[in-house]
C-alpha cells in the first residue's frame, strides 16, 4: 500500500503544496510570533524524526540480527533449521543454497519496509506539525488584533449630539483597519482548513489501513511475545513496541490538531466585537461560525484520528488477545 502511495498523483501535489506554501518557514516574516513558532516546531519536528530514525533502526535490526545470530550459534550442529528473518519460496531453489543472497535481500526488504512505513509517517507528522503551528500563529493573530485607542460617545459620532455615554467604541479608521485584520484571519483559517482536507483525502486510507492492521496484527504480536520461545518473543518485541508507537503518534498528533483548533472558538468569542461597527459584527460572527468544527484528519471521513480512536483500537486489541489466548489454552 505505501509502495504504491508515493505513486499516487495526490502525494506530489500535496506535497508540492507543502513544501511552497504552507511550510512556517514562509510566514516568519510575518511576525516575531511567526518566528518563534517556526523554530519551535522545527525543533519538535527535528527531535521527532531522531526518534523515529532510533525505532526504525532497532525494528529492523533486531528482526534481522538474531536469526544471523542463531544461524552462527547453530553452525556446528548438523540437525540445526537454518532460521531466516523472511522465509522465500523460489520454484526450484532451496533458500539454503543461497543462504548469502537470502540474508542480504531479507535485510535489504527491511530496511526498505521501514523507509516506506517511517518515511511515510514522517512526513504526514512534519506536516500535522506545521498545521498545528498554523492553528497557534492564527489564535495569536486573533487575539493580538488591536483594542479601540479611547472611549467615545457614539451618540456624537452618529449625529453631533453630545451626551455623557463614553464607551470603548472603534472609530472608521479603526473599523478599517480592523476588517483588514479580520479578513486575513478568515483567509488564514481557510487555508489550514483547505491543506488538512488534502491531508485526509491523501492519508486518509493509509490511516485506515493502519488502523485496521492494529487490530489484526496488535493482538498476534502480544500473544507471540507472552507465548512464544525466546528466539520469537527477541524478534517480536521490538517490531511490537514500534507498531504500538506507530499507533500512539498518530493518534496523539492528530488529537493535538484538533484540540488546538477548538482554542479558536473561545479566540474568535473573546473579540471585542461590540466595539465594532455592523459589518465588522457580522464577519465576526461569520468567522465565529466557521470555526465551530474543530480541525480535523479523518481516516476515509470516517473515523476522527486521535486518541478516542488509539483507546477504542487498544481496547478491541487486547480483548482479541484475550480471547486468542484462551483458544490456545
């Protein structure tokens, strides 16, 4: 599936899209907030990918290394099952004859698998990252538009009339400016609503079939590690922690997304709308009403990503090891 994922149309544009136009670096211009949220999630993004690097490589390793490992212990015994890490079936050849080639190509398929299952991931983290950034450098726009510079009368602004009602009340030249204001934001808020939907059209099976292997192979995975002989339960252990790690990230990130795009509601209902004139009311509470859906990646528009999903997949896992288990007994 992701062999044929970094084919498919959509990932280059979405990623032409990334890389040009939605990327923090871009926008440091903008602000000093800009900049300081750019360095920081390039930071979290750097550490992020150290560790996936880290779990990759102990997945792969520890997969292929100790059938070597058993193999070089066993090689004096004449009865020893020669063990390999991805057994081949090759019409005609025994994989023993090419025991060399087999060891090479098994780790040259693991190394592979895990760019393509890591990379992939990667990159959909990078850029849930930086549409996180977006959501906060946006809330901060919001709530750094600026407050009226005196009180008023606006019985006076309206017909000459003086009274003594003086209230917080932005004048033309503020309304202007501050519709200018609101109208960036909208803008804003469009464009990280637009690229996550690209980014549930475009993950949105991977995150699926994902979830669905989580649910085949999690419970499998457990029931090696707790019943199987000690050569299975080194190779599985590790392959397990990075699958189960794979499903946590996802789903923590994804969460994060959403609850920061929740945060703009209540920064969007914090303006100081009634200072403002008619028209400038009205796109505040048009902006109010679109920012009343949360942010969110959906894995085939059906499911939310995030940690209602992880629990409920967790909770199904163990229940099928539970009853795998009981078989087996």
């Amino acid at each position: 599936m992701r062999s044929i994922f970094v084919r498919v149309k959509d990932y280059g544009t979405v990623t032409e899209e990334f890389l040009t136009k939605i990327h923090l670096d871009h926008f440091r211009h903008c602000g000093e907030n800009y900049d300081k949220i750019c360095r920081r999630v390039n930071q979290f993004s750097y550490y992020v990918t150290l560790l996936m690097v880290v779990i990759a490589a102990l997945g792969l390793n520890f997969f292929n290394i100790v059938p070597i490992y058993n193999n070089f212990r066993n090689r004096n015994d004449e009865d020893a099952v020669t063990q390999y890490s991805i057994y081949l079936s090759l019409p005609g050849v025994n994989q023993d004859m090419i025991y060399t080639f087999s060891t090479i190509y098994n780790y040259y398929i693991s190394v592979m698998c895990a760019v393509l299952v890591c990379g992939i991931d990667l990159l959909m983290f990078v850029m849930a990252f930086h549409v996180v950034g977006h959501i906060m450098t946006l809330r901060d726009d919001i709530n750094n538009l600026p407050k009226p510079k005196g009180k008023k009368d606006p019985v006076h602004m309206k017909n000459n009339y003086q009274t003594n009602l003086h209230v917080d009340i932005y004048d033309n030249e503020e309304n202007a400016k501050i519709r200018e204001e609101l109208l960036k934001c909208i803008d804003h808020h469009a464009t990280i609503v637009s690229f996550a939907g690209a980014l549930s059209d475009l993950f949105g099976p991977i995150l699926a079939i994902s979830y669905v292997n989580h649910l085949v192979c999690g419970a499998l995975m457990l029931l090696v590690c707790t019943t199987g002989d000690r050569n299975s339960v080194v190779r599985c252990i590790p392959v397990t922690i990075v699958v189960f790690s794979q499903l946590a990230q996802i789903s923590v990130i994804f969460e994060i997304m959403g609850s920061e795009s929740a945060k703009l509601m209540d920064a969007v209902y914090s303006v100081q709308w009634e200072c403002m004139s008619a028209n400038n009311r009205k796109l505040v509470h048009m902006f109010l009403t679109k920012v009343q859906t949360p942010i969110r990646v959906t894995a085939l528009g059906m499911v939310d990503v995030g940690v209602e999903a992880m629990v409920a997949i967790l909770k199904t896992t163990f229940s099928y090891y539970t009853l795998l288990q009981s078989l087996g007994e």
